[in-house]
C-alpha cells in the first residue's frame, strides 16, 4: 500500500513539472549546435548590415546611452522546410517605444522572405533581433 501511495505522488510531482514548462523550453539558435548557430548567425548578419541600420534611420532612432539604449526583439520562429511556418515575438524593446504592427512587420520582412537551407529545415528556435548598447 505505501508503493502504491509514493507512486501516486511521484506521478503527481512528474506531471506537475511537465505542465509547468513553458516558453522557456525552447532553444536559442546557439544551444541547437554549431553548424546551425554559424549559417543563422550569416543570415543575422546580412540583416543586420542591409536592414536594420536602415529601419532605424527611417523611423529617425539614434541609438545612445541617454534615451535609447536597446532596439531589439527576441522572437520565436519555427522553419518548416525553406521558409518560417510561424514565428511569435515573446519579448521586445524599441527604445521604450511601443511600435506599430506595420513596422514589426517591416522589421521581421527579411526573415519573413527568406529561403533558409536546409541545414535549418524543421527547427523551432529563439532569436534576439536588434542591438542593445553598453552603457
């Protein structure tokens, strides 16, 4: 009889922590391996240089250490074969600033519109977008 209790309590205690995972279970691009990490960090890094500075510039945002000191996203996204079947910003932080969908959209646009290879088919990952400065 005291198995057959301690068993029920261990299944109560095993279920309880799977119901209570959340967000947080899945990987950032760089804990998936690094052959992964590499080709996303190529395709962050085209981004970066085509497209955020330009986002930043027509939206009239100075990064600096007063005001702005973050523009970032931190955003889920999950590949099916060569494009993002879904994605899902969990966090964000323009300046302090709450920004409209149309410019998430346009900020998100690259990745949107990409055809990934297939080293990154079928993966599910989190990703941080944007700069934060070291004040």
């Amino acid at each position: 009889m005291a198995k057959l209790i301690l068993i029920f309590c261990a299944s109560i205690l095993l279920n309880t922590r799977l119901l209570s995972q959340n967000n947080d279970s899945i990987s950032f691009i760089y804990e998936i391996g690094i052959e992964e990490f590499n080709c996303w960090n190529e395709i962050y890094s085209s981004w970066h240089n085509e497209t955020f500075y330009k986002l930043l510039k027509s939206k009239n945002i100075k990064m600096n250490c007063s005001d702005c000191e973050s523009f970032y996203c931190l955003v889920e996204f999950c590949i099916k074969d060569s494009i993002i079947e879904s994605y899902s910003i969990i966090k964000e932080n323009f300046c302090g600033k709450n920004l409209n969908n149309d410019f998430k959209t346009k900020y998100l646009e690259y990745f949107l519109q990409y055809s990934y290879p297939e080293i990154l088919y079928n993966k599910r990952f989190k990703v941080r977008l944007g700069d934060s400065l070291k004040c």
